[in-house]
C-alpha cells in the first residue's frame, strides 16, 4: 500500500475523454502497458499526458517493449519498463 499517494486505473478501451480525466485527477506519474497490437494507444496515451503538463513522468511496458524497446523511444516517453513491472 502506498500511503498519502492516490491511484486511478483507466481501462481505456472504455473511458471515453483521457483529457477530462487528466485535468480531474492531476496526475504526477502516466504509466501503461501495451502489447504489438496497441502499442500505437499506449503511446497515444502517453504524449496526450505529456501535452497536458510536460512534467508528468510518462512510462510504458508490456510484451512488446520488453523486446524491442526502440519501438518506446520518443520524447514523451521518459521511462521503458522492462520485463515484469
């Protein structure tokens, strides 16, 4: 348990405006995971959170960056997670 930090978890094949709920929560870090077949969401997903305030830490994982993670390197991603997260 993390103690004095708050959590949001966003399925985002349902959540239908990621900006509201970026300017709600205020978020400090956006992480997300993403396989071959959405990667281009994850990311997607990551440069919308780092448009909305440059200094959110944006991170990603998963299957897919775990192997080839030049496929995450962009300038709104600050940190690739590498095998189990």
């Amino acid at each position: 348990i993390c103690e004095h930090h708050d959590v949001r978890l966003l399925d985002m094949r349902l959540e239908q405006n990621l900006d509201a709920s970026l300017e709600e929560f205020k978020p400090h870090v956006v992480g997300t995971g993403a396989v071959t077949a959405n990667l281009y969401l994850g990311k997607q997903v990551l440069q919308k959170a780092k448009a909305y305030d440059p200094n959110v830490l944006t991170m990603i994982g998963g299957h897919h960056v775990t192997f080839m993670p030049q496929d995450a390197h962009e300038p709104y991603i600050d940190v690739i997670v590498i095998g189990e997260g």
